[in-house]
C-alpha cells in the first residue's frame, strides 16, 4: 500500500467518526440530557430576589 492509500483510509475514517459524532449529537434519546446541560450556566441564579433599598 501506498502512502495516498493510507491517506485515504484515514480520510475515510475521520468522515465515519465525524458521521457518527454527529448522530450522537442529534439523536432523540439524548435530547433530554443536553437541554438540562443548556440550563447549567443558570442554576446559581436566584429565582428572583427583590433588591432592597439597602444593597444598592
């Protein structure tokens, strides 16, 4: 084999695991799992808290 035939066969390869990763990603059973993920940034805000006169 030559070095383009390698060549190929790792082009071809990463292609498979770009493929792959990508179905992961957009399939159904891990949707729930990423929308908690999304909401990380926002769990140590408080729900809503009257600023008082005295904390300004």
């Amino acid at each position: 084999m030559t070095q383009g035939d390698w060549m190929g066969i790792a082009t071809l390869l990463a292609f498979l695991a770009l493929c792959g990763i990508g179905v992961w990603t957009f399939s159904a059973s891990r949707k729930a799992r990423f929308e908690e993920a999304a909401q990380l940034p926002f769990a140590d805000e408080p729900e809503h808290s009257p600023q008082r006169e005295n904390d300004r």
